[in-house]
C-alpha cells in the first residue's frame, strides 16, 4: 500500500475538521494502519484533543518547517503519532514568508518519515494562508469537511477553486479523497436540503461520504482527550466513522 498522505481542508472554520482528523485517524489505526497526525494550525486544537498541552511543548512543527529539526514525533497516542504544533507557529507564518521554495517546506520534512507510516493526515488551518499551501502541496488528497448549514455551502465553490490553484500551479497530483457532511440535522428543513444541495453540486466532482450527525458526544469525547470510539463505543457516529475510514482505504 502506498503513503496515502491527506489535508483535511476547509477554509471556513468551525466544520469539525481537527474532530474529524482525530477520530478518523483512531479508526485508521483500528483496521491495523499505521497513522501519523500533523497539526499544522497554530490554534493547536488536534495537539489538545489528543492529549497534550500545546504550551509546554518545546519542540513542534515550527521547528521542522524553518530550521529543518526532525520531526517531533509524539508516539502511541490511541495507536496513532502526532507531530504538535502551538501559538508560536504563528510567527513562523511570516518567517516563511523569506524562505526559498517555501511551498515545498512541509512536504520535504515529511520524506523523513514516509517509510514509517501508511496514512498521514494533516489539520489545516481554517484559511487558505501558506500553511494550507503547504498541506495541500505536500499531500496525495485532500478530504473536505463542510457543515451542512447554508452559509457553510456557499463557500464551498471558492474551497473547491483553492485546490483547483494548488492542483495547476504546485502540485497537479492532488486529489479529492471526498466530502464528508458534517454537523448534520436530519430534522431540520434546511440540513436536508443542504446535504441533497452537496450531493447535487459536488457528486460529480468527489465522493460524497456518510453524513456525520451533529452531537454533543463528539465535544465531550474531546475534552476528555479522546476519540469518540475510545470515549464511546457504542455511539452511532462510530459506525459511520469506521464506513469512511473504510472508503479512505481505497481511495
């Protein structure tokens, strides 16, 4: 099987997109994976979900993007590994700005390590600022998250014009692994017509994954600092977290 290196990206913030990465990282270790988790957003939420605290680390992404340390592999953390990140990457964001051939930063830190794992997936940043360039140059695919709310939708075609750019100007290898509803309301009017909204306009384009329902379940899971299998593993959510870390075996 080859490195199947992932960006869960979505401009737009609040989608479940450091959840997602999580828990479908667990479910990708479950089926005997071997799963590395980048954290690449300053807001450090994936490093505090999994079980860290982001401002006692003395060593993090930062350091592998502009002084070329190795990585920080955090191991063993629910059968996955971790690459941290904190608040100082965000002064790294200008930093890079002077660095030649920053775009490739990221992807050549990870050559480091691509023997080692079967799936890395990266939390991107929720905007297109250079280090979700450097995501989506340095991965295979790209999966999507997107609530299923209205004004989530209407971003949805400058999202897709993003990773249009990256695929013609940087790296034409990228692919769309799929689109995962997210924070799905299957009561309500507008959840349903949202979700046949994403169907039509973007089946043609990439996967449609199984709707993830909106539950409390999931932010409880992470402020005990831990995957909602782990947390709970009787939830419904489970199942249709395992049925797309399934579907991310084949892409």
């Amino acid at each position: 099987m080859s490195l199947k290196i992932i960006s869960f990206f979505n401009q737009a913030g609040g989608t479940g997109k450091t959840t997602l990465t999580q828990n479908l990282g667990y479910q990708l270790a479950k089926r005997r994976h071997r799963v590395l988790l980048v954290d690449i957003d300053p807001q450090a939420s994936l490093t505090a979900f999994m079980g860290l605290e982001p401002f006692e680390l003395k060593q993090t992404i930062a350091d592998s993007l502009l002084k070329d340390a190795p990585l920080p592999l955090h191991h063993n953390l629910h059968n996955v590994d971790l690459v941290p990140s904190n608040i100082i990457l965000s002064a790294v964001e200008v930093q890079l700005h002077s660095v030649i051939a920053r775009e490739w930063r990221l992807k050549q830190t990870l050559l480091t390590v691509q023997d080692s794992y079967d799936f890395v997936l990266i939390d991107c940043p929720p905007t297109l600022g250079i280090f979700s360039i450097l995501s989506l140059v340095a991965s295979t695919h790209v999966l999507v998250p997107i609530q299923t709310h209205f004004k989530a939708f209407l971003g949805v075609e400058l999202l897709l014009d993003s990773i249009r750019q990256v695929r013609e100007r940087i790296n034409p290898g990228l692919a769309i692994a799929g689109v995962v509803p997210m924070m799905h309301e299957s009561r309500t009017s507008q959840g349903k017509v949202i979700l046949d909204g994403i169907n039509e306009q973007l089946s043609p384009i990439a996967p449609i994954f199984p709707a993830i329902p909106r539950t409390i379940s999931f932010a409880d899971a992470s402020m005990a600092r831990q995957p909602l299998a782990v947390y709970d593993p009787k939830h419904p959510s489970v199942q249709i977290l395992e049925a797309i870390a399934q579907k991310l075996e084949e892409v």
